[in-house]
C-alpha cells in the first residue's frame, strides 16, 4: 500500500511540475561553455504570438559565478515584429546590492538570476516575433556567466 501512495504522489508532483510551463510561449538558454561571454555571441528566440488581447511578460535570466567582477549587467535587446517594426533596448541589470550582496539564488558558485524585462505587454499584431540579445559591456568579453536566456510568457487569465 505503501508502494501505491508513493508512486500516486510522484505521479501528482511530476503533473504539477508539468502544468506549471503552460503559458511560457517561448523560451531559450544559452550554455557559455568557456565561462566566457563574448560580445559577438548572440542569444536569438522566436516567439509565435497567436493572441494579440493576452498580456505577456517577457524575462531575462543570467547565470554567472560569483567571481563576476561587476555588480550589474547592461544588455542590448534587440526585438522585431512580423511586420518589420525594429527596436533596441539598453538595459542595466543589477546583480548585487549596494553592500555586495547578489541576487538571485545561490548554489555554491553560481548565482542564478530571472529579470522582468518587460512586464504585462501586449503584442500588437500576430506572427512570429524575434528577440536577440547581447551584452553591452565595455570588454567585449564577460568572464565569468554560465547561462544566459530569454522567456516569453503569456500571463494567466
């Protein structure tokens, strides 16, 4: 009996897990193998959007060491519409506070972070929808970063 309630319970956490992806319309992570950034590796994601009367909230995240050397991040994020609207946005992620403490969550090392790029827009027209993203830092290469990604997310009704 003891066998059945277990494999029940598994069976209920695996589905849980599962279920909670649902409204992530497109999501990309990039491993940088070396531990090092550089300036001309791009992070490229396509994001089908089908609902134009939906919000979304799309999100960056960075995994770096804690030996990073900054406590922010600038990132060039660069996005196009089906029609061929362009647009670039320069953005300063902090990593740390003002005493030097990271955010995020910290397992030996690593420092993951998940960023609110661009919280509850809406998407003026449908199609596919490309996002690139890059670092914007003065040396063109960024020790120290394991991952880097982007979420595209419909919000929940």
């Amino acid at each position: 009996m003891t066998n059945k309630r277990f494999n029940l319970f598994a069976l209920l956490l695996m589905l849980a897990f599962f279920s909670c992806n649902d409204n992530i319309i497109a999501t990309k992570d990039i491993d940088i193998e070396s531990g090092v950034w550089d300036i001309n590796d791009t992070i490229k994601i396509n994001a089908e959007i089908t609902d134009v009367n939906s919000f979304y909230n799309i999100y960056i995240k960075i995994e770096n060491k804690e030996s990073f050397l900054t406590n922010n991040l600038w990132l060039f994020i660069h996005s196009k519409s089906p029609s061929g609207n362009t647009q670039i946005d320069t953005t300063l992620f902090y990593l740390t506070n003002e005493k030097g403490e990271w955010f995020g969550d910290k397992k030996g090392e690593l420092i993951k972070n998940k960023f609110l790029y661009k919280p509850k827009i809406k998407f003026p027209e449908t199609g596919t929808y490309h996002f690139i993203l890059l670092h914007g830092m003065r040396k063109n290469d960024l020790p120290e970063v394991v991952e880097v990604g982007i979420i595209v997310e419909k919000i929940a009704d």
